[in-house]
C-alpha cells in the first residue's frame, strides 16, 4: 500500500509532460490560424483574378 501512495504522490508530482503538450497545442493553434488565413487570402485573391478577367474579356 505504501508502494502504490508513493507511485500516485510521484505521478501528481511529475510535470515533465506538461511544457511538450502545452508546445504542442500553441503549435496546432498556430497551424489552425495559418490555414485559415491562408484560405481566407486564397479567396480574395481568386476574386480579384475573376473580376481583372471579366475586365479584360469586355474590352
């Protein structure tokens, strides 16, 4: 019993994990916020071709 207090007290203790996990979600919400910038870009872009395009087919 004494044993298995101690390995508990350890695992609450240990927080060697905590830094990589916290990296790893700032790294995906990074990602996350990437992709939709880029997607929102990618749009207005392709927009803006389509309305240079119409311009210059009605001359």
């Amino acid at each position: 019993m004494d044993r298995l207090k101690t390995l508990v007290k350890t695992y609450v203790g240990d927080e060697s994990g905590a830094t990589s996990l916290e990296y790893a979600l700032i790294a995906g919400l990074v990602s996350v916020a990437l992709i939709v910038g880029a997607s929102k870009l990618a749009l207005n872009n392709d927009s803006a071709w389509n309305g240079l395009a119409a311009k210059v087919e009605a001359t």
